[in-house]
C-alpha cells in the first residue's frame, strides 16, 4: 500500500481549509488510478488515525495534526469483555476501560488499576455477580466511603455502572472502550470516583489530551450536555475558539 505523505495531504488542502469526503475520494482515485474505490475508502481510514485528517463534521474533512486515541487493551481486560459477551450476549451496550490509560496524561503515575465495567442499565447486578466469581475487590457503583476505604490505593479494583445512553463508545481489537470524549467528561462527573484525577492533575489531563489527540469537540460537549456538566467543561475551556 502506497505511503501517502503529510505533503501530499497539504497539497490536497492548500485552496481549501475543509474537503468533503468525494472529493478526497477523487484526490486519491488521481493519485492512485489503478485502485478500487474500496482502497480509497480504507486509505482515508488509515489517514485519519494516522492524524493526517480529520473530521470536522460527518463527510466534512481538513487537514490534521493529532493521532487517535488508541490505547493498550491489555490481554486481560480483552479476555474479560468477550467472556462477559458470551456469558451476556443480549447485552448491546458494554464498554470496558483501564485507568491506567490515563497515566500518559497525568504527572503522578499511578500504580494502580481501576477497570472500568459499564453495562445497560437494569444488568449491573448479574454483570457485578459475575465478575464477582472470578476476581476480588469487585464494587458496584460504589460509594464515596467505599471508595475511600477500599479502592484508593487498591492494587486492583474492578468497578461495575450503569452506562449512560448514546455515551460515545468506539471498537478497538474487537472490545468496546469509551471514546476518550467520554473519559473526559466522566472526570469531571464522577469526581468520587475519579478523585486522584482532580485539581491540577485534570487540567493536565485535559491540556494533553487536546493537544496531542483529535478530539471531536462537538462529542465532548454533546455528551457533557448530555450529562449536565457543559458549563464545567466549558470552564476547562476545552471549547475556547471553536464555534460549535
């Protein structure tokens, strides 16, 4: 597969800010005439989570500098979320993620993990009995006592909750992870819960993630409204100079 450069990417920019999908399509059905379609499809894929491009809105695309966020699904959290599949395969909405994804970000480097389970509401008692019966320290939606007695500073924990609907979810090597729009939001929401994350540390996170990820604004506030927080995002100024 041929290697498409930043160059060129900056080439296909340089009269437009913002190219519709077709158009990048006929970009690369030139650069590339010998290819499908369907190539073309897959490169535009591989270009956006190289950072090279990225959405502005749905079929709307400018020129990028910032990677995806693609974190480490450890082979135990992806052995957990296809055995909680095949033991809930009615289950449409689960996603599973690792506080220690947020270390990058962070200053103080936590030792500890946190594995975040979140389930369809009405199915976090048989998911927590579940997980139960195969690992220790196991809590369902927690209170700020338990957190502070049994989880803060707990080597590892595992955490079961509700998942809030149409929270922005994605697929990474098959297991469903929440998209880091909503791990940013989910700071700010959960402070209990996410407590060694507050005050300094959660403008970090917050300042690195913005700078070195393509974040969808428009899907941080989105949910962030979703979950009556949009005035405390908004004080992180996450949304300063974007007219969304």
């Amino acid at each position: 597969m041929e290697k498409i450069s930043r160059n060129q990417v900056k080439e296909w920019f340089k009269n437009n800010q913002f190219l519709m999908h077709y158009q990048l399509i006929n970009e690369l059905s030139t650069l590339l005439p010998n290819r499908k379609t369907g190539t073309h499809y897959a490169t535009l894929h591989r270009l956006k989570k190289e950072g090279l491009i990225r959405n502005v809105r749905r079929g709307l695309y400018e020129a990028g500098s910032k990677r995806e966020f693609e974190p480490a699904v450890s082979k135990e959290l992806s052995g957990l979320f296809k055995k909680l599949r095949k033991r809930f395969p009615y289950l449409e909405d689960l996603c599973v993620w690792d506080s220690r994804w947020l270390n990058e970000f962070t200053v103080q480097q936590a030792l500890s993990s946190m594995v975040i389970i979140e389930t369809e509401r009405g199915t976090e008692d048989s998911v927590f009995e579940y997980i139960k019966a195969s690992y220790s320290r196991v809590f369902i939606d927690p209170t700020p006592k338990e957190i502070d007695n049994y989880i803060l500073g707990c080597e590892k924990c595992f955490v079961v909750r509700s998942l809030v609907t149409e929270a922005p979810v994605t697929s990474f090597d098959n297991v469903a992870i929440p998209r880091l729009e909503k791990i940013l939001v989910d700071l700010v929401c959960e402070k209990d819960l996410f407590v060694s994350f507050q005050g300094e540390e959660l403008r970090n996170i917050y300042h690195r993630a913005l700078t070195d990820y393509d974040v969808s604004l428009s899907t941080l506030r989105r949910y962030a409204r979703r979950r009556g927080r949009l005035e405390e995002i908004d004080k992180l100024k996450v949304t300063q100079g974007e007219g969304i």
